[in-house]
C-alpha cells in the first residue's frame, strides 16, 4: 500500500512534541551576504519552499545584507528571480509569492561599517511593525569565514543579540567551514560564546540535512532487527564514499586555502561516520544526539607521526580526463589554482575508533572531485561466512548500503538461490527508494535545517566540542601533509575513482572499494 502522510500519526522522533504541521513563532530572518551565490540558490528558494509547504509562521520577513546597491524592491525581483530558477517547487505561486515577497526588505552596507548594523537594526524594527516579528531575530553567516568575527562583534555592538532569558529570541547561523584548523576553531568559538549563549549558535552542516542522513538514526534505533548485529562481531568493515563528478568550479581561491580535508572530511565525512558509529542516544534530543557523536570523535584513533599518516592516508590531485563524455581540465588548469600546486582534491583514509563497539572494525573512507559519478553513500560489509556450503566463491558477504546522494535510500545485499535444480546461489539485492515509497521529491536539505533554526531544534547542528574533536582529528593529518616532507598528492585522470594508491590500501588488507 502506498505511503499516505495522514496514516503517520506518530510524532518525528527527532522532535519530540513537535508536528510536521507545527510551525515557529514569529521571525525576522537576516541574511548576510545576500547577494551571494548560497542565498541565490539555496536560502531564498528553501525559505520560500518553507511557506510552500505552511511552515513558516504567518508573521515572518527577511532582511538581507550585502555590499550591493539594491533598493527592497530590487532585492525582492533578484529574489523571484534565484526562485524562480533554483527552487524545488514549479512554477511560482503567485499568492504564495506575493505574501513571502512582502516581507523582504534589503539593507545595503560593508560589515567592517558600524553604520551598517544601525541601518539593519531600524530594518528590523520596521519589519517588526509591518509582519509582527515580534523582536525575534536569526541571523544567518551566508558569508565566507574571514568575515564571521567581524559580524559577531557588530551584531553584539549593535545591541542585536539578546541573551537567552530575553523574551525575544535570537539565533545565529553559521556556515562551514568552522575555522580551518584546531587553532582557529577554537579561536571562533572563544568569541562565538563572548558574544552568544551555547544554546544560541547552530552550526551548520548540509549533509545533516538530508533526509538519508537522518534517517541512519531512524534505521538504527527503530528496527530492532539490525541493532544486534551493528557491532565487531557480525561487521568486517564500514566504508563511506562522498565523490562528486564536479571539479572546484569557480572556487580555484577558497579550495587552494582548503583541499579535500577541509572541505569534507572534517566535517561531512567524519558526521557520516558518526552517525553510523555512535551509540543509542538517551533521549531524541540534542544534547543526547550530540553527546553520542562526540563519543565517537574522541574514540577515533589519531595519527601522530608521518609514518602513521603514509601508511592510512592517500592524497590524490586530478589531472584533465572526461566526465560524462565531456573533456575536462585538471585540478592546475583550472581558474585561480597555482601552477604545481600540492593542494588535494581526492582523499582515502582508513580509520579506527577504539570503542567496545567497534574495535578492529576499520572505516575506510573516500572522497573526491572529478569522479566518475556524484554519489554519497555509507557502505556496512559484514563478515564472511565461517564455511561455505555452496562452493568457493559462490556466496558474497552481506552488505547494507544507506546511499545518501543522489538515488536516496536502502539496499540490502544477500545470496538467493538461482531457479533450477541445482543450489546455485546468487548475490541479489532488496532495494528501498525514498521517491518511489513516499512518492514525493525530498525537501532540500536547507528547508530541514532552516527549519529546525527557526524552532530552535540544534539536534542536527554541531556543537563546540563536536567541532573541536573533528578538527583535531583532522589537524593531526593536514599537520604531516601539508609540511614540505610528505610526498605530492598522486595523479588521477579526471573522470576515475581517484589513484591506484587508494586502491592499494585497502588491497593490502585484503579488501577492495565497492564498484558505484
């Protein structure tokens, strides 16, 4: 029988008390660098899909900020403009539209500028007269990280953030990356709670947001048929993939400061390998969600020499290949990258977390630009049968896939007898799909995220130690790569599954990468 919305009668467990249909209070959303390609593409058309869908309260605006000249009405054409084109949902509801589109307004203005500041602050008064927003205020850092300590430091000289026991809340959304190294990270925390409360900041991460990734929590803790065997005496080994058929577009600038582990294996990455790897939290909330990940950061085995790092670790560097048919240039032609330059672009590590859990389990992860296919997916081998029955070879281990991107959902792997006389055994697969079981696209993970901000659900947000834990993790790392003794990264033609080195280090375990 097909999925119908109104036969879920029980709560999301991730919101205790909460209903799909309930929805925030009141809000003033303040966007920073509004005139930037997140906003276009992601914030505006999530927020507009929001009211879509009746989640936004009835009193509601956006304010937003950038460096460009525009007058409100300007802001409000770019806006149906970037959702027009970038929103999930099509064509444009005009009714919707027009409601949503009175409550945008724009305030022009440098965020080094305390003027700026005392500009958004009547903006926002005015938009409380007009909507009713009651004073309550989320401000999003749409805006690259070099500017997060300056915004901090003004919204808090403007008056602009309440303290928690305020009767008018205030919350503050940040972007990744969160610091490029322990040392910053815990710099920009030290000023994050300077000027806010804990409860206040929601960093964010959009992988999070994927209804794939949430639902690992809802797979683990509400089937009890798998839990049992979710350990080192029925897994041989867990393997995470996060590869994208995209090169670094026109960001050459940010990933010559950043590279693969930066931009997603300390944050993307490593959330994966915690939700798969933490324990059953106490309650569904985000404390106790969060309490379990940071178990699992802190368990991860660090590597503190370079030998450690050679032998778990392989850096690759695309060369120009092609990619779907169509020819492309390597990682050093592309606009803005230095020629010879040493900055990665794939990555594989073996990792192991030393818990009772999953000691001697090892997590091989991978990640990439200029792969074959975009695909994102958490890979459970389990361990070989001790005898086989049915000949060598004839019966593969078990392996459950939670494909996070692009086809979401679930498939099991297992052997099933080949119709005929004989017992031939085959490998088949039992495959759940998220569009063809509820029938309906997905929200965009920004729509889930933004959501929850505006309910003040952190559960899917990261919090300071959880942050901190991964950038030691892979501070350790980036601490022998990026020194001038460790070898360049290795070659890979654009368009493969990155260098034959990756390839090699699960070999020497006797192991292989799966085939996507």
């Amino acid at each position: 029988m097909p999925y119908r919305p109104e036969d879920d009668e029980i709560p999301n467990p991730l919101r205790p008390g909460l209903r799909a249909e309930s929805a925030p209070e009141p809000c003033a959303v303040v966007v920073f660098g509004a005139s930037g390609d997140l906003a276009h593409r992601k914030l505006i058309p999530a927020l507009y899909n929001l009211a879509v869908g009746a989640h936004l309260p009835a009193a509601f605006g956006v304010v937003g900020v950038a460096k460009s000249e525009y007058s409100d009405d300007q802001f409000r054409a770019d806006m149906r403009e970037a959702v027009g084109k970038f929103s999930r949902t099509k064509p444009i509801d005009e009714d919707i539209w027009a409601d949503f589109a009175a409550g945008l307004r724009y305030s022009p203005g440098s965020f080094d500028d305390p003027q700026t500041f005392v500009r958004l602050k009547g903006k926002l008064e005015e938009l409380d007269r007009a909507r009713a927003t009651r004073g309550n205020r989320l401000f999003y850092f749409a805006t690259p990280p070099s500017t997060f300590p300056t915004l901090l430091t003004q919204l808090k000289s403007a008056g602009l953030i309440n303290p928690p026991s305020d009767p008018a809340f205030t919350r503050v959304v940040i972007e990744k990356p969160f610091g490029r190294d322990l040392a910053s990270a815990r710099a920009l925390n030290r000023l994050v709670l300077e000027t806010c409360d804990e409860r206040q900041v929601f960093r964010i991460d959009h992988y999070l947001g994927k209804e794939t990734v949430q639902n690992l929590l809802v797979f683990r803790f509400g089937n009890s048929i798998f839990e049992p065997i979710w350990n080192r005496k029925y897994v041989d080994h867990v393997e995470i993939t996060a590869g994208e058929e995209l090169g670094i577009e026109s960001r050459g600038r940010y990933y010559e400061e950043a590279g693969i582990l930066r931009d997603m294996i300390q944050n993307h990455v490593l959330q994966l390998v915690c939700l798969t790897a933490m324990e059953p939290p106490v309650a569904f909330d985000a404390d106790a969600v969060r309490d379990e990940k940071i178990k699992v950061l802190r368990a991860i085995e660090t590597f503190d020499t370079p030998e450690e790092v050679m032998r778990n670790v392989v850096l690759g560097q695309y060369t120009a290949g092609s990619v779907a048919g169509t020819d492309v240039p390597g990682y050093q032609e592309e606009k803005d990258v230095a020629k010879g330059s040493r900055t990665p672009t794939f990555v594989a590590l073996k990792l192991n977390i030393h818990s009772w859990r999953w000691d001697g389990v090892p997590f091989y992860l991978r990640s990439g630009k200029r792969l074959p296919k975009r695909a994102t997916e958490v890979a459970i081998h389990f361990s070989p049968l001790p005898h086989s029955l049915f000949g060598d070879g004839r019966t593969q281990p078990n392996v459950l896939v939670i494909r996070v991107q692009p086809e979401e959902g679930i498939a099991l792997r297992f052997s099933a007898k080949v119709p005929g006389e004989r017992y031939r055994p085959r490998t088949v697969s039992m495959d759940f799909r998220y569009g063809t079981t509820f029938g309906s696209a997905s929200p965009e993970a920004y729509e889930r995220l933004l959501l929850d901000a505006l309910r003040g659900d952190q559960t899917l947000f990261t919090r300071k130690d959880e942050v901190e834990a991964a950038w030691k993790i892979v501070g350790n790392i980036l601490k022998v790569t990026e020194s001038g003794e460790f070898p360049p990264p290795y070659s890979y033609e654009a368009g493969t599954w990155g260098p034959q080195a990756a390839d090699q280090l699960m070999a020497q375990d006797g192991r292989a990468w799966r085939r996507l």
